[in-house]
C-alpha cells in the first residue's frame, strides 16, 4: 500500500505542516511495510508562480497571511474545483474593489486563470507515483485548492482512495464537504493520530472496508453520506509522536523559497486551552471540538525541541499551543536555557504573567509571544471573558519591552455591550504608551464558528448568515454554506465606524512613533530616576526624591488602587490621604508615567539595561531566579543624574 498526503496551497512555505509530520510518523511507526510520501505542494505552487512571471514572497504572503478573512486564496483555486477560468469573476472584482489594492486584485484575477494548470500537473504527478490513499490537510485556506486536486486525482485514478482532514473538516464542517463534494471518499473530523490509522487499517483489510466504528470519520454508503458519531475520548498526549519533517527539508532545498526567509520548525506541547475549559473567550472559535487541556511531559516536550534542532540545524521555533502549558516554565524553558543552541522561539501566552515568568521565557530563547491582549479596557475585557484587566495587559506589554521580548497583538473591538467611554479614555492616554511594543492594527470582531458567539445566540450574534467569501467561492445553496462556512457575517455591534477610526488611528501613531520612543528608570534606593523620549512629552528626566514618592512608584509596578496606594504611603512613613495620592496620579498622569484604568494605575517605566543587570545581579545572589546570563563581567550600576 501507497499513501500520498498532500499539503497544498495556501499553507505557508516558512514552516513545515504539523499535521501531515505527525501522520506520517504515526503511519511509518503503525505500519513500518507502508510507503508514505508527503508532498509540500505549497512549496511547488510559490515556485510556479515564479515561474508564471515573477510571482513571488509579497504575492505568497498576502494570500497564506493576510487574506483569510476576505477568502482571496479560496476563491483563486475555484476556477480549478469547478473548471471554469472565469468562475464568479464579476461578483469577485466586484465584492473586493475597494478592499484590496490594485495590484492585488490582479493578482487575484491572474492566479484565478491559470491555477487550472497547476492543479492538472499536480495531480498528473501525484497519480503517476501510483498511491493508494491520497490525503490533503485543510486549514484556513487550503479548501478549495485541495478539493480541486482530490477531484482531477479521483478523475486521473478513480480507484484512488480519497481523505480530507484538518480544522476546516471539523465538527459540521466535515460533514458539509463530505456531503457535498462526492469524490471525496471520506473526510476525518477532529483529530486524526487514531482515527486515520483505524483507516489505514481498515481499507488494508480484504473485501470491502467496513469503516463505521471509526468516530467522527465521515464515509459513504452506497451514494449517501454518511458521518459517524465522534469520540468522547480525545487524544492522550502521549499518542502525539514527534513530527517528521524530513519531506519538507528535501523539498525546500530545490525551491526558489529558501531565498525568502529562513524555515521555522513547528513544535507543539500541548492541545486545548486551560483558560477557555473554564472560561471560553467569547469570541474564539479556536480548537473547535478539542477545548479540553492536554500536554505533553515535559522530558517528551524538550526532547523533541532539541532534537529537531539538532537534526535540521534550524534555531527558530514556534509552538502551535494555544497557551502556554505554565509548568513548563520550570520544566521545559529553564532546561532550554541551559541547552547547546541558541533558540530563538515564539509562544501564545496568557498575559497575566508576571516579570520573573517573563525573564524565563526570555532566557529560554523566548524572543517573541501573543498574550491575547485583544483590549486595554477591562469593561471590554470581562465581556470577553478573558480573565484579566486592561491594567494587567500593559504590565505584560510593560515588562515584555524591559526584556526585549516582541508582543504580537491586536485590538478588537465590537463587541455587544461596549460604549464609547470603554475607549475614549484610553485613547486619551495612547502617548504615554507609545515606547510599548504596538498592536497590528484595530479590528472589528468576526463571528467565527465554535466561539461562545456563535454557539449562544442570545449573547448578540443572533442574525448571521455565511460570509460573502463563501457565496462568490463555492456553488452551493446557503443552507450547505451555513454548515461549511467557519466564518459569518452579522450585523455590526459595539462602537460605531466614526470611533473605530479613531481608534486606528490612534494605533498607527503609537506604531509610528515606537522606534523613536523610550521611558526607562533606575532605582537607586535613595531615588529613582528616569529618563523619557516620547514625542508626546517634552520632558526628558527626572528624579523621584522623595521617598514616599519612591515608593509608591515601586508599588506601582503591580496594578494598585487608591486605597491600596495610601496603605502603602502610611507603611513608608508618610501622612498621606486618598486627595494626596490621587493629586500624585493626577500629575504622574500629566506627565505619562502611568496608565490609569478601572480604578487601578500602573507605571509605564520599563527597567534600564542598567537597573534589569543590577537586579539580575542581586537574584542571583540571593538565591532569587537565574537566568542563565553571564555576569561576571557586567557592567558595574551607575548613577544617571
């Protein structure tokens, strides 16, 4: 037996697929005598369209990165599902005129032409290599591309097996392509490392395969679909194997790719969400069926990080986890700062950490993270149900900056409920922000499928029907659409489009004036002194003399309320009342060293380069968390007057 997987576009060519290196290490240890070949058909399609005039990185990335919610890379291969180079042209230009660039929607309309071509050829190679099994993954946009290349290789072979699976084939989602899409001979709903070997086992078997006992796994009886109950028992972490990633290395090397950026190995520690088993953000429609936490043992975990490292002489990483797995602080990120390479790796986190969680992660190699800060509002914050404050949120992006560590995130809004007073003083205090890593922008929340929104209608969400993208893609009723769809088009709720504006354009002036910004301090006991070069402040230092002062400036580094500030006075000494303190914040607020929201402040100073080797020097030295810095020769703490 032959078994061909399939990852086509629009995956991205900077990583290899997860899902199909874990199937093929799962096949290769369940069934040592089967030969499984993955094909990284994404890399082919970023080299034929260079080799169709020029295309290349810029054109790649807009549809892998940037187009999802618009279904641009979909749409493109639709002219190949449905052998018609002129599919929905018209309603196409129509519905992103005005949405997209010029350039890009020629781009569109080019690729829409001649991708019939690539599918052909693909398939034409695919077939000729005689497997048995041909299986595509699908996640955000590779739907369409690869449906269209299951349909030509059932057409070229139609004894080949056919199988779908990914995040798009989940839940309804399977059960609609299944339904709709007949070459398709199954679809594997969920997670796949136990259901696509029961397959494997069963279509090995002589005489017909009898599938039915497999859960989730959707399959056809006679002419009918047919899509079996799914599993209560979600996978342990321990049938998770270590991915191979040997098919993408020896592809890329003959690629015009590796000339775009350097490949980043994919790694992931664990399945689910800790946070949304309790507490389901309300908007996120992530992990689908599978929110239960899930991790693997730490041992396991460090072991496969370094060994792919070592086998592929690759130093960056990004952990698929959707959060991050806290004991592998000590367990996994403390062992990584001891290791032989120099990682450099990327995290979704939770932003509640605090400053000496942060440090770990910065020593471990940890160069970049998504704490889902999504607001600095906590009113927004407690609708979405994230569990933390607007305050808390720049602590996080506060104490990141102090370590170097790059933030990605963006700020939604939207959201029912929400008023203008939930921004507007926020945007007021956007000034003092801009020496904090920026948001990617503003944008409007979507209504995904699986999220709390969409699963209650009662929340806000209740009029909804499939995104636009779906209609102008596929040729089917809405009612199919309702099931395939992931995405939905709702009526617009929260602020206004007059607001949301302002809001961006708050954003893009923070982002504007980052790399110019700074505001840092050092604690030298007696006083703190700090230095400022924010364009929104015409200060450039100070000096926090008074020790009262001082300290509430070193209570601050937690979020503190005013009552809280003058407990805090009174132990330092000082005959401070609720009008004294709040007078001090008035005037700290003047002059942007703090962020004050929801009846909580918190200061703005990142630590100097300076003051952070000092206070790493002292860690040390008491016993406090190392850091796995070398300090013997460091520079000595100096006084900055």
């Amino acid at each position: 037996m032959k078994i061909t997987l399939v990852c086509m576009p629009w995956a991205t060519t900077a990583t290899p697929s997860l899902a199909l290196g874990i199937l093929s290490r799962r096949i290769a240890d369940t069934f040592p005598d089967i030969e499984t070949k993955t094909v990284y058909a994404n890399i082919e399609f970023a080299d034929w369209m260079d080799q169709q005039g020029g295309l290349g990185s810029p054109e790649f990335s807009f549809f892998s990165l940037h187009s999802y919610f618009l279904g641009c890379g979909d749409w493109v291969f639709s002219s190949a599902l449905y052998k018609d180079p002129s599919w929905r042209v018209d309603e196409f230009t129509a519905g992103l005129t005005g949405k997209i660039t010029d350039n890009q929607l020629e781009t569109c309309l080019r690729l829409h032409r001649i991708v019939p071509d690539f599918i052909e050829a693909t398939a034409q190679q695919i077939v000729a290599d005689g497997p048995d099994l041909v299986g595509a993954t699908s996640t955000f946009q590779q739907n369409v591309a690869s449906l269209a290349l299951l349909r030509r290789i059932k057409e070229l072979a139609p004894g080949t097996t056919t199988v779908m699976g990914g995040a798009n084939c989940d839940g309804p989602q399977g059960e609609a392509l299944h339904r709709n899409f007949d070459f398709l001979d199954y679809v594997v709903r969920g997670e796949a490392e136990r259901t696509f070997p029961q397959l494997v086992e069963a279509l090995r078997a002589d005489g017909e395969p009898e599938t039915s006992h497999i859960p989730g796994l959707c399959r056809r009886d006679g002419s009918a679909s047919v899509s079996n109950p799914s599993t209560e028992r979600l996978l342990a972490p321990s049938e998770i194997p270590a991915p191979d990633f040997d098919a993408y290395f020896e592809r890329l090397r003959r690629s015009r790719v590796q000339s775009w950026y350097e490949p980043v190995l994919v790694v992931e520690g664990a399945r689910g969400c800790w946070w949304g088993e309790k507490h389901h953000c309300t908007f996120c429609g992530l992990n689908g069926s599978a929110m239960t936490f899930r991790s693997k043992s730490p041992h396991t975990y460090l072991e496969e990080i370094l060994t792919l490292a070592g086998r592929h002489h690759v130093l960056d990483f990004y952990a698929v986890d959707n959060i991050l797995e806290m004991s592998y602080l000590d367990s996994v990120l403390d062992k990584l700062a001891e290791a032989p390479f120099d990682l450099r790796i990327q995290y979704e986190v939770k932003s509640n950490m605090k400053l000496p969680q942060i440090a770990q992660m910065r020593a471990a190699g940890v160069v970049s993270v998504q704490p889902g800060i999504e607001s600095l509002s906590s009113r927004v914050l407690k609708i979405m149900d994230k569990g933390v404050s607007g305050t808390h949120n720049i602590r996080f992006l506060r104490d990141a900056e102090t370590h170097g560590l790059s933030v990605a995130w963006n700020y939604l809004y939207g959201f029912p409920g929400e008023t203008q007073d939930d921004y507007l003083p926020l945007i007021e205090q956007f000034p003092a922000l801009h020496h904090l890593h920026p948001s990617t922008g503003a944008n409007r929340i979507a209504l995904e499928r699986f999220s709390p929104y969409f699963d209650r209608p009662e929340l806000g969400f209740a009029d909804r029907r499939p995104n636009s993208q779906y209609q102008i893609t596929y040729d089917l009723p809405e009612a199919e659409l309702a099931d395939l769809a992931y995405l939905f088009d709702t009526p617009a709720q929260g602020i206004d489009r007059k607001l949301a504006e302002r809001l961006a354009e708050a954003l893009q002036e923070w982002a504007d004036n980052y790399i110019r910004s700074s505001l840092s301090y050092v604690d030298l006991g007696d006083r703190i002194t700090l230095t400022n070069s924010r364009p929104g402040f015409s200060w450039r230092s100070m000096a926090l003399e008074d020790p009262v002062e001082a300290e509430l400036f070193r209570a601050l580094h937690d979020p503190r309320s005013v009552a809280q500030l003058v407990r805090r006075a009174t132990q330092a000494g000082g005959a401070w009342d609720e009008n004294r303190v709040e007078a001090l914040l008035a005037d700290w607020r003047r002059q942007g060293l703090i962020f004050v929201e929801a009846d909580r402040a918190v200061h703005l100073a990142t630590e100097d380069e300076n003051q952070l080797l000092c206070r790493i020097r002292r860690d040390s030295q008491s016993g406090g968390p190392e850091l796995a810095l070398e300090l013997a020769e460091e520079p000595t703490c100096v006084t900055i007057s």
